[in-house]
C-alpha cells in the first residue's frame, strides 16, 4: 500500500502594505477630509470678499467670530441661546408625541383616518404665518405661544410619515404574524411598528428643520427674546456682525440635531433587525 505524500505546510502570505503615497491619497479622499476643505475653502472666499464689501452689507468671518466672543463675554449669547431652546425642547418633544400618535391613530383606525384627514390636509395646506396671529391671541405671547407656533409648523411631516410607514407594512408580514398565533399587539410592536421605524425617523428629521424655522417665526412675531430677538435687535441696528452670531449658531444647533436624530436611527435600524431575528 502506497503512502499518500505529505502536503507541504501552508504559510500565511502577508497582505501587501499600501505606500506611503497611497496612504495619503486615501486620507486627502475621505469624505472628511473633502467636507473640511469644502469648508475651509468657504471661509477663505468669505473673508476675502467680506474685507472688500461695506460692513453694513456683509461681515468677514473674522469680525463675526470677534463679535461672537463679545456676545460670549457679556453672557447675551448664552442667555438667547437659553431662551430659544427651552421653548423649542418642549415643542419639538410635543410634536414628535402628537405627530406619531396622529399617524398610528390613522394608519390603525379607518374611522379615525376619515374623520382626521379633511383637517390634516387643511391644516397642512394653510400657510403657518397666516396662523401665527390666531395663535397669538389664543395662547398668548410668551411660553406657551412659541410652542404652539412650534407644534403647528412641525407636526405635520412626523404624522405623514408615520402613518405612510404603517401603511406600507406588506400584508405577507402580517399574515405570517397571526399564522404563529401573534396577538393584534404583538404585531403592532413587532412587526409594524418596527417596520415604520426609518418613514417615522426621517419625519422626525424633516420635523427639526421645520421646528427651528417655527421657533425663530415665533420669536420673530411674540415676546422678541432669544435668538430670533438677537436678529431683529443686530437687524434694526445694521450690527451685521453680530446678526450672522445667532444665524450661524442656529444653523449649528439644527446640524447637530440632525446628526443626532440620524445616530438614533441608525440605532433603532439595529433594534428593528434585532426584532425580526427574534420574532
């Protein structure tokens, strides 16, 4: 009997290390790195061309940047900055309860659906300024008007898209539910509402836009305090360069926002997939 020949050990080839050129173009091509540039490259033409315009007209990034720090040392960005986000938390929190409540409610009941949609569709349709004066003799200028302001501009999108997302859970997923013997609420928490997470999400990510937009409108039109009251305040003096602290703070806190909301679906993605293994 002949001996099979020994096979002759395996080694491990080592993957090719990239250089040191193609190191750095990887780096230089990220997406980080084109976001940072595109940025900087922004501020350089700005500041160009803002040193060359009258100052009544348009600010240097370097003279908003010398104003933000005083409005920081007096403490009257901080105290704006406080204004404006007590009303909207309080807003936006209310907005994403009514809109996602409205939506289920219409998604799960017809009855409901008929009777909420004329209203919906009408309320959506109206120009929100319009609103705003009803609104302000109803709730009145400070606290409680802003957040109705707030609510009225932002709810709409949470409820459009929460009530699309139910209705666009495909009937083969409900029927497999109830073929395991799934109560009509263990499909409601494990199949459509998972189902309608990313519809309910990106309505939530179209809804903090809306409700910055709603809060500085109110600010605009109430009690003129916070940031919208520091720009009709910088506005009527023509300090442009404080005008554009508040404008580009703004404009911060909604990229925050919306890069929070987008982490917090990205975790309720997982918490869907997580669902659908266990069910």
């Amino acid at each position: 009997m002949n001996s099979s020949p020994e096979t002759p050990p395996r080694h491990s080839v080592p993957a090719p290390q990239p250089t040191w050129t193609q190191r750095l173009r990887e780096v230089v091509l990220s997406p980080n790195a084109i976001r940072t540039a595109s940025v900087a490259v922004f501020f350089v033409v700005w500041e160009y061309y803002g040193r060359r315009m009258d100052p009544i007209f348009m600010a240097p990034p370097s003279a908003i940047f010398a104003a933000a720090l005083e409005l920081i040392r007096t403490g009257a960005l901080e105290k704006a900055l406080i204004q404006t986000l007590w009303p909207f938390s309080v807003g936006m929190a209310l907005t994403v309860v009514i809109g996602i409540a409205l939506g289920i409610v219409m998604a799960q009941w017809r009855t409901l659906e008929y009777v909420l949609d004329p209203f919906i569709n009408a309320l959506y349709a109206i120009p929100r300024i319009a609103l705003i004066p009803l609104i302000i003799l109803w709730a009145g200028l400070e606290f409680v008007g802003k957040v109705t302001i707030l609510v009225s501009v932002a709810v709409f999108p949470i409820t459009v898209n929460t009530y699309s997302g139910i209705r666009d859970v495909r009937g083969a997923m409900l029927e497999i539910g109830r073929a395991y013997g799934a109560t009509e609420w263990q499909i409601f928490w494990k199949i459509v509402l998972p189902a309608a997470i990313p519809f309910i999400m990106a309505g939530i990510r179209l809804a903090v836009g809306l409700a910055i937009i709603g809060i500085i409108v109110a600010e605009f039109f109430t009690a003129i305090s916070g940031l919208g009251g520091m720009i009709v305040e910088y506005a009527n003096v023509f300090a442009t360069a404080k005008l554009f602290v508040p404008i580009i703070v703004i404009a911060l806190v909604g990229v925050v926002l919306t890069e929070f909301v987008m982490w917090l679906e990205r975790r309720m993605s997982r918490w869907r997939q997580l669902e659908r293994e266990r069910f």
